[in-house]
C-alpha cells in the first residue's frame, strides 16, 4: 500500500479549513449587507409590502362602506322628503 506524504494531508487540510473560513466569512458578510439595507429602508420611512396591502385592503372595505352609507343616506332622504310632501299637501276632496 501506498502512503501519502504527510504534505498532501496537511494541504487537504488547511484547504478544508479555509473553505469553512470562506463560508463563515460569507455567512458573516450577508449579514452584514442585510443588516445596513434594512437600516437605509428604515431611515427612508419606507413600508413594507405586507403592510402596505393591508392598509391598502382596509382603504378598499371602508370606501365600500362609505358607498353603502351614501347610498343608505340618500334613500333615507328620499323617503323624508316623501313624508313632508304628504305631510305639507292639502287634504283631497271627495
């Protein structure tokens, strides 16, 4: 059997070393990106997509509701003036 020299097992690994180096370092790095982006997004005042259409969904019910009160309102108008004009009309002879 043929042994390896000892140099070839000290570069595997030192190579296996650095790689889990390069890894943890990215790792590291990617946190650090994440970290200054959210920081600039927050110092813009800028929403998140979620909260955005939940405000945008909440804006959507409540002009819904609006319609359907204006609607209400003008019916309920109508009939009150219907009451007056019966009310204010002379009576009808027989």
């Amino acid at each position: 059997m043929v042994s390896r020299p000892r140099f070839l097992d000290d570069l595997t690994g030192l190579a296996g070393t650095a790689f889990s180096a390069a890894s943890g370092l990215r790792e590291e790095v990617h946190t650090l990106i994440r970290s200054q982006i959210n920081e600039m997004l927050f110092s813009l005042n800028l929403v998140r997509r979620d909260e955005f259409e939940a405000v945008q969904e909440m804006a959507s019910r409540t002009r819904a509701e609006q319609e359907r009160t204006e609607q209400r309102l003008r019916e309920l108008e109508a009939r009150l003036d219907e009451l007056e004009q019966a009310l204010t009309a002379p009576p009808s002879q027989h």
